[in-house]
C-alpha cells in the first residue's frame, strides 16, 4: 500500500488518528475480509434471533479491528525474526522516527495491504519492548 505521509507527521498524529488513516489507507481487500467479517456475525445472529443495535462503524474501530488482525503477523515478523527485544537492548535508535524507518524496512517486504509505515509508527506509539514483551 503506498503511504505517502512522512513519519515524523505520522508520529505526531494520536494513535486515534493513526488507526482511523490505517482504515482509510487498508487495500479493498483487507477493507473486505473485514466487511465479510462484520456480515458473517450478523447473520449468525438472525439466524439465531439475536436482536441488537451497535453503534455505526468508525474508522478508528475499523483501523484496530485490522491491526488485531495483523497483530499475530507483526509479534511474529518484529519480535522473533528481527529479534526486536534483543536488538533495543544492545543498539539506540536515535529517535522514534528512525526506529519507525527500521520497522518499515523490517515490514516492508511481507506485509499487504496495509500502510506499512503507519503500522510501524503505532508500534512505535505502542512501545516495541511492550508490543513485544520484552523482559
């Protein structure tokens, strides 16, 4: 996914607003795999005659429900290929953007679909040593 906003504009953006641009910037086909998603539990639950009312999507729900999706192929890509819990201990990045850039080359190669440097501002934001639980 081409993501032409600069990191250090990501990095000043709340992770609110991050997740609501990665819903906006996701591929039409992770925008699907959600819609298809959302329509299976719907029918399930007429099916069983389950009556409810949820509040309407917002991109910012959306954005989360497709880093959760990711978040297995993140753990897997950052903490145990690139080793991120080993590699924060021994090496400082000088600043959040350059870790972010280090993130986007570590996801770059693998990821679909989504905006890749938002996905490594929010891991940034989130904290790597946290996402990854490091010790």
């Amino acid at each position: 996914m081409a993501d032409n906003t600069s990191l250090s504009d990501l990095l000043e953006k709340s992770e609110t607003d991050l997740f609501g641009e990665l819903w906006r910037q996701s591929s039409k086909e992770v925008r699907n795999a959600r819609y298809a998603e959302r329509k299976a539990f719907f029918d399930a639950a007429a099916e069983r005659g389950v009556m409810f009312s949820l509040e309407p999507p917002t991109d910012e729900r959306e954005g989360k429900w497709v880093f959760r999706h990711l978040e297995p192929k993140l753990r897997r890509l950052i903490c145990v290929d690139w080793k991120a819990c080993e590699k924060l201990n021994k090496a400082k990045y000088a600043s959040e953007g350059e870790l972010a850039a280090v993130l986007c080359d570590v996801l770059g190669t693998t990821l679909t679909g989504v905006p890749i440097t938002i996905m490594s501002v929010l891991v940034v934001k989130i904290g790597v040593k946290h996402f990854c639980k490091c010790a």
